[in-house]
DNA sequence: TTCTTTTCTTGTCATATGCCAAGATTTGTT
DNA sequence: AACAAATCTTGGCATATGACAAGAAAAGAA
C-alpha cells in the first residue's frame, strides 16, 4: 500500500493532509478481477466500491424484455460504485462486470462511513465524485434527446477513445441506445467520409 | 418558521433531534416566486435550493439548436436543486424556472455547508437526496433507451399525475425526449382505447 | 492448426417519431 | 366582450433507427 499506485494520484496531497492519507489509503484493498467475473450483480446489495488499476469495467442493467443495456464503462482510475445501492443499502438492478482482467483497490461500506463522518476532506471529495456522476450522467441522458446517435458516438470516441477501441460494439451501442447493426453502419458511414 | 410547514414532513423528528432541527430549520428563507420568474438561469452558479411549499416548478436546458429540454418537474415537498452547479459551485447548464406561483424554503450554500459539516444526520439526509435524484435520473435515462414514447408518457402519468396534467404538453414531450405533435398523437391513442 | 462460437457487417423491409404547416382550441390581455 | 397570443391537434410526408436474417470476420477452444 505504500508503493505508488493509483490511490496516490486519486488522493491527492492538494485535497489531504499527509495524516489523513495515512488513515485513508491503507483501507483500500487490492482486489484482482478475472475477465467475465462481476463485481455486483442484480439483485444484491453493493457493500463495496472500487478505485481501477488497470482494465475495462462495464455496468448494465437488462431490461423486461431481457435486453442487456450498458450503463458505463470504467477503466483506469475510474471509480466503480452503484451509487443508489451503495448508499441507500437496498439491491441494485445493475451488474457489474470485468471486460477483461482487472486490478482494483476495494474500500467497504463501513469504512467508508467511518471515514466520511470523520475525515471533512474526505466527504467532500467523496460528494464531489458523486456529482461528478451525476452531471455525466445527465449529459448522457440529454445527449440521448438532443443528439443524433452518430454524434453520440463520435463523442464517445472523442472522450473515450480506449472504450470505442476495446469494447464490444453491442455493448457500446446500447449504451449509445441503438442496436449494434444501427452502430455498425454509423462506423461504416464514418469510415467512409475520411 | 414555527408553524407547521413542508420543512417538517422533510426534516422529521425520526431522522434528528429536536436540537437538531431547531438548528436547521430556521436557516430556511420562505421565499415567494411569481409564474414565469426563474430560480436560476445558464449561465450563473447556484447559491440555493429550495424545498416545493407550493406550486410547480421546471428545469430545463436549452441545446445547441435552441430547442429547450425539459430535464425535471417539482412541485410540494420536492428538492429544486442544481446539484453540479450547487456543489461544484461552477456556473449552470439549466434553467429553472416557477410554472406557477410559488412558495418556497430556501437554504443557501454556505449555511448548507456549515451543516453538513457539522450534523451527521444532516448529512447523511442530503447524501441521500443526491442519491436518489442519481437514481431516478438512472431510470429515467435507461427509459429513453428502453421504452417506447408511449410507455415513458404513462409511467409519468402514473407517477406524476399533476405534473402531466398542469404542465404544458411541449414541456412534457421534451422530457420525454419526444415532439410536442408525437405527444400530442400518443394522447390521442390512449384516449381512443378507453 | 482446425473447429466452434461469438461478433460484426450488410441487405431488405418495417415503424416510431420528426418536420412542416394549417386549423382549432385555450388562455391571457386590453 | 373582443382580440391577440399561445397551445394543442391533425394531416401528409420524410427519416433515423429497428427487426430479422444471412454471410463474413474475428476470437476462443480443442
């Protein structure tokens, strides 16, 4: 834990004393995910968060009809963390699962309670994180009214180029909310006007 | 502030101590907004919320087009807040704006700091309200993906009736992430089956 | 390397919803 | 009450995207 990883570039010394990450850094866990295995699934309750290392990380949530649709994509120093479960203690319709293999730094609920409550810096970075959330998430949502399905693609690749390059296409096309024969010709077409 | 009022089925004697609550509440400023008047507007950064005592309130964002978006309805006992704005304290993408009359509570950022800092049940109250604002965003985002215009317009019947009926129906169909005429035909339908 | 499975592409056709424009209706104003 | 402005409905047509299916390509397994 004292060796440089992710954390350090997460929690930084601008945002914490050198005491408090002493209090906060040693609680994370390395956690090691095997690609396919998930981290939460649908229907139990998340009592973890998770910091990435390396690897890609996906969340979707399957519809009535049994239609999988990607909620988010997470990779290196992403936080991975099913915020209304998390914190509201109650069973997550969403599933969490490694694209391919990962290295996490897991913190528990319990501890994280304990240091929100008592570390101030630590409760503003965490709300912070969490708002962050939301306004991504909201653009998302609006991008989806307001925005043609290429231009939302074309944004994803420019923000998150490694995504586009490394996930399957129906998974990013759902999270776009279109089929993956609708994404398919949406690269075809922009491969085209190059 | 004594009388009995929206802040008391918000702030209950369940979740703090009457202590508590005699800290709290008198921070709230009833504050009284005309029809049309807007709480915030694109552009300024958020320096309050409010708690709905009466009236309907509506966010919106406007595009690139200039089309508006509707991205949220409030009315009695809601939270109207801009979250990104509020807490990264960064200048907003929305407008917020009285639908009709309104009467409202209103608690500024820095007092709302200072209690969040320093009562935990505070705290973990208002972590819960963001949470579950995330929540239903979620949901509704996922909607745009998974339902049909039809489907989305009657789950916002069922679980806001006064809102579908109060407010405009252009304002509706864009939170619906539809036109006002596709509204307008998805009403008709669901008329003519009855 | 070969075989199998999964993923991606492409064609054809269907459909939900958008766009535009004209009336009808409702609401607000003088 | 009368007019003006905003909102809602309806028609006709356009289009982005979906559904289904078949083959091509890529990835994984033996």
């Amino acid at each position: 834990m004292n060796d440089k990883n992710v954390l350090h570039k997460i929690f930084t010394e601008k945002e914490f004393s050198q005491k408090e990450l002493d209090i906060i850094l040693p609680n994370f866990k390395k956690k090691e995910f095997l690609k396919g295995e998930y981290l939460l699934q649908e229907g139990k309750t998340a009592n973890f968060y998770w910091f990435v290392e390396s690897g890609f990380i996906r969340s979707f949530a399957v519809d009535t009809e049994g239609n999988d649709v990607s909620t988010n994509f997470y990779t290196e120093a992403d936080i991975v963390i099913d915020w209304p479960s998390f914190f509201m203690r109650t069973s997550t319709k969403e599933n969490i699962q490694a694209l391919t293999d990962c290295t996490c730094w897991q913190l528990d609920f319990e501890t994280f309670q304990q240091l929100f409550h008592s570390i101030e810096a630590f409760r503003e970075a965490g709300r912070s994180r969490l708002v962050k959330s939301y306004f991504e998430l909201k653009r998302h949502s609006t991008s989806l009214i307001t925005d043609q399905a290429k231009e939302r693609y074309l944004r994803l690749v420019s923000e998150k180029k490694h995504i586009a390059q490394n996930v399957a296409l129906k998974q990013i096309a759902s999270y776009l909310g279109i089929t993956d024969t609708s994404l398919s010709r949406i690269r075809k077409e922009i491969a085209e006007e190059k």
